[in-house]
C-alpha cells in the first residue's frame, strides 16, 4: 500500500498499524508547511520523491524527509541507519544521531526541527551538531589529533574577543558601548562562546537593551530569550514571552507561541488575540491552540473563529484548521463541502480525519472519494463518517473492509457501534477471517467486549487456531 506525502509517494509494509502512519503523516506535513513558511528551503528531486536542499557557506545541505518515514515505518533505506538522520552534504551523508534521551522520536519529527533550525539565515553554530559543523565550516572546524570531538580551529580567536570584552565592560553602559562597536562576526562570536554565567546581572541588562532593537538579527533575539528562560523565568513569561508574540521576524513570533502558556485566560486572550491575524499561517494556529487550553475563553473564541473565517476565507492551512476546529463544535457543512473540492489528496485525509459533519450530503461525497488510490482518505472517510449520523456508513466501510489495509480494518472495527448489529457482525466476519493477524487479535477482542453474544463465534474461535498454525508453518 502506498500513500500520498508532499514529498512523494510512501510505501508501506503490510502490517503497519493506522496508530503508527498517522504520527508520521502529521509530522510530514509540519516538514512541508515550515519549509513552505521559510522560504529558504527548494525541493529537489530524489530517489524517493522529493528532498530539501539550501546553500549555506557555499556548501548544498540537504535533507530528506521521506527517508525519515521509510525509517519510522520500518522500511530499510540503503546507507542509512535507523536514530540517525538523512542528511547530506554536497551529496556525501552526514552521522547525526540525537541525543540519548531523544532516541524514541519519530525521525520525521525531528527532521521538522531541523528544517526549522536550518530555516534561519545563520543557524547558530551551538545548535548544529558537530559532524555537520566540520562538513559546513571546515575552515573553522577540525578534528583534534588528540580525541575524536570537534574543536573550532580558532579558539584563540574567541579567547581573545571575550577577554577584550571582560576588560571594556565593566559596567553595563560600557558593555552596551563596546558591543555596538564590534564588527558583527565578532559579537557573533562574542554572543555565543563567552561565558556569561560567570557575570549575570551584566548579561541581563545587555540583553534587555539590545531587546529593543529590532534590526538585530534573529540569533540575538533567540540568545537573549534563552537568558532570561534560564536566569529570571517569571520575567520571561510575564515580560519577554507577550512582547515576542508580536515580533516582527517570525522564528521568534514561533518560538514564544510554543513557550507562551499564561495562568490567566484574560491575559492570553488579551495577548495573543492580535496573533490570529498573523501573516504566517502556522503561526496564527499556533495562537489559536493555545487559546483553546482556556474553556472559560471558548465562547469568545468561537464567536471570533466564525467572523474570521468568514471575513478571511482561504484555501490556506490556517483556514482548513480554523475550518476543522469550528466543525467539530458547531454546523460547517456548507463550508467544509466547498473546501472538500478544491484539496488535493495529500491534503485530503488529514482534513477529514479532523473535522466532523453533520448532513447526508457527505454520505454522496465519501463514496465518490473511495476511488481515490490513498489509504490516508479512506482513514479520513471513516472517522469523518463515524460521527455523522445523519446516515448508516455501512455501504461506505464495507468496501474498505473488504479491500483495505491492516490498519484501515482496525480503524472500521473500533467504530462498529454506528452500526447495527447484523451489519456490525458482516465486518466482524470480515475482521477474523482477514490474512493479518493483527486484524484477527482485535477482531476476537472486540467481540469479547461487545459482541458475547456474535452468533459466529464458534467459528471465529476455530478459524483463529487455524490461522495460528498456518501462519507458524508459513510465515516469510
């Protein structure tokens, strides 16, 4: 079975469960919406579908995405081990494993991080791993002869900037001063490596100077956010976070989107209701997530997300969220059946996988997408149809049980209840009587829990010893 990604085409193993594909799929789709916003990110062809590629000190890194799902869907990718990331440099691969503690991540998960980090103009060299830190800047970085870590050929260098700076700044006026006469690679370098934990007051109140300037690079942006997440966290949630919402370079509007979780829901209301209205899309959903963790907010933002949509009504990812949310708390259907039309198949499954529908209109309009060679629609069809009950979904999932994949027959399964009895019972029939035994294992346990009385479970008991041994003697 293969699926639609906006990478290319994923092929699946048989016996991948539905709870493992849609992990992936979600994250896939973050790889593709943060390379999108970046702008920094091209797309070029692979031996998979498509990867993403940038230039950076003359060097072409790339990475790709589709690989990260082969490895978390249990597909081999030759010269690529599993926990290490699909990253190149000028086309030879790069060894970059994440920390021990991240070793249970999906590789697309991580992939979207580091497409967010290499969406800056200058990735701040603390963050890039070490291997690819020789690969990028080899005339700043080498392997000692005397241990196998990376050590910047110009330490002396940074020894000398930080010392310069300890002598001029001894106050914090002399410290902003000297600063804003250093050439920029200086302060760089300066910015990064200088040990400002050994003078914190100094480093506080340079950073809530340079805040204010806004032609500053991003990097110091980010520098200055992690001194006060580290060294004063009540003023980075009460004072930095609410002024970062609103900045104007959009890798800091997402970073304290992510952070920004105030106790009081008329304070984030207060805050982040102009974030609705960011021109970065992802951004915009990032304010809206967390102003639905507040239910004394959801009235207000209810009444809010209606006008929006409707003042604002794109076919953009925002608008398919903003669109998704409302459905599921009051009647779109109207909306949703225009919005239906107009996506492409990629974009398809996980938007009916996350809105509901109230009338018999979408019983006419799922069937016509059964046609569609993608497992990630017919998931969608099912969930989307097992809260509309306007109509009996049974002619809609018989096809799919009969025809679909494991983890399409498991999602089927755990919606019998919209059914009745004697049609719940043909797809039960078709759940023990399928060629995986996953499916069969749920199928007997479902008709443990909900179905004693299933008048066919004599046989489906036989059928299931049968099928262990058969598969014991047969198995690949």
């Amino acid at each position: 079975m293969d699926v639609s990604t906006p990478f290319g085409m994923l092929a699946l193993p048989p016996n991948l469960g539905r709870g493992r594909l849609a992990p992936v799929q979600r994250a896939l789709s973050w790889c593709d919406e943060l390379a999108t916003l970046s702008g920094t990110w091209n797309r070029r062809r692979s031996k998979l579908g498509f990867e993403l590629v940038r230039e950076i000190n003359n060097k072409t890194l790339a990475i790709d995405p589709l690989e990260a799902a082969c490895l978390d869907t249990g597909i081999k990718v030759r010269g690529l081990e599993r926990h290490h990331l699909p990253v190149t440099v000028n086309g030879a691969r790069i060894c970059i494993i994440p920390e021990r503690q991240r070793g249970q991540d999906l590789h697309t998960d991580l992939v979207a991080s580091f497409i967010l980090l290499f969406s800056q103009e200058q990735p701040p060299h603390a963050f890039i791993p070490k291997p690819l830190l020789r690969a990028l800047f080899p005339e700043t970085y080498r392997l000692s002869r005397h241990d196998h870590g990376y050590r910047p050929a110009q330490y002396g260098r940074r020894v000398e900037i930080s010392e310069a700076f300890s002598a001029h700044a001894g106050t914090p006026h002399e410290a902003i001063a000297y600063v804003e006469a250093m050439p920029p690679e200086d302060w760089r370098i300066l910015r990064d490596y200088h040990p400002w934990e050994e003078d914190i007051d100094l480093a506080i109140d340079l950073a809530t100077e340079l805040m204010d300037d806004l032609e500053r690079p991003v990097n110091d942006h980010l520098w200055i956010m992690n001194l006060f997440r580290q060294y004063l966290p009540h003023v980075h949630e009460t004072n930095m976070l609410p002024a970062y919402v609103r900045f104007i370079y959009p890798e800091i509007r997402r970073q304290a989107l992510l952070e920004y979780r105030p106790q009081n829901p008329d304070v984030a209301w207060e805050h982040l209701l102009e974030c609705l209205l960011d021109e970065q899309g992802e951004l915009a959903w990032l304010a809206h997530q967390t102003l639905q963790a507040y239910p004394e907010l959801h009235a207000s933002l209810m009444a809010h997300s209606k006008t929006l949509y409707e003042e604002f009504e794109l076919n953009t990812t925002f608008a398919r969220h903003l669109l998704a949310w409302l459905s599921r708390h009051t009647d779109m259907d109207v909306a949703l059946e225009a919005t239906m039309a107009t996506l492409e198949p990629h974009q398809l499954g996980n938007f009916l996988s996350s809105v509901r529908t109230y009338g018999e209109w979408f019983e006419q309009v799922a069937m016509s997408f059964l046609e569609l060679p993608f497992e990630a629609v017919h998931a969608g069809l099912v969930q989307c149809s097992a809260t509309n009950m306007s109509f009996n979904p049974f002619d809609l999932w018989l096809p799919l049980m009969k025809n679909g994949s494991g983890s399409l027959k498991l999602t089927i399964l755990s919606n019998l209840h919209r059914l009745p009895d004697e049609q719940a019972y043909q797809l039960l029939k078709l759940g023990w009587t399928s060629r995986w035994r996953f499916v069969i294992r749920r199928t007997h346990a479902i008709v443990e829990k909900h179905y004693p009385d299933y008048p066919e479970k004599e046989a489906m008991l036989e059928h299931g010893l049968q099928s262990a041994e058969y598969w014991t003697q047969h198995r690949p």
